[in-house]
C-alpha cells in the first residue's frame, strides 16, 4: 500500500489484528503440539491483557512514528470492552494492533519481526 497512515486507525487495527493472529499461530506451529493445545497457548497470548503487556515490552524500542500509529490505535472510541480485561488494557491492545496493521500495510515486515521476537521471547520464557 502506498500510503498505510491514511487510513482510519480502526482500519489499521483490524488488519493489525489478524497479522498478530498469524504470528502468534505461525510461531506456536513450530512447537507441533494438538491444535487444541495450540489454540490454548494462542488465546494467552491475543487477548487484550496480554496484548497490553505486549506493549509496554515492545515500547521503549519505538519510534515516534511508530508511537503515533499506537496512539491513534489506542484513542479509538469503542462503546464495548471485552469482559476479561478493563478499558486500558483494550485501548492499548488496539493501540498495538494498530500499530502492527500500520507496519504490515507499509510492508515493513523486518520491523514486525524484529518487534515480535521481543514479544515471543517473553512469551516463551513466561509459558
């Protein structure tokens, strides 16, 4: 895509969303263990909690842009919250997913990758 910070931060993070998605999944396939054990491992890892934490790792390696892009994530309006996770946990989730769709439409995908084995790494030594 040309142009991936003209779009609407919801647009972002819908495509952010399914990239995480992928990486989780992809990762978690190397480990070849029952699909349902996968998806256990998987939901610890999409969800808005830990989404949130994802972020607070990955942030101090961001740029401004790359700030800005996880700040208009974050400061969408949303009348629901996920049941298990309070309103700031969810801002910041979307706020990473934003910020993933941003980089992935950019086709910036050494800058995903190098963002996402901080957040694997931490995965891998909490689990």
């Amino acid at each position: 895509m040309d142009n991936p910070g003209l779009l609407s931060p919801s647009t972002l993070a819908f495509m952010g969303d399914a990239v995480f998605g992928i990486l989780v999944r992809s990762h978690l396939c190397q480990i070849n263990r029952p699909a349902g054990d996968l998806h256990k491992l998987s939901v610890k890892l999409v969800n808005a909690n830990a989404q949130a934490l994802s972020f607070k790792l990955i942030e101090p390696m961001l740029t401004e842009t790359e700030i800005t892009f996880f700040k208009r994530g974050r400061n969408i309006h949303t009348s629901s919250v996920p049941k298990n996770s309070s309103l700031a946990q969810y801002h910041a989730a979307t706020g990473l997913e934003a910020l993933f769709g941003y980089l992935y439409l950019g086709e910036q995908t050494d800058r995903i990758d190098e963002l996402f084995k901080v957040i694997w790494d931490d995965f891998c030594g909490n689990n």
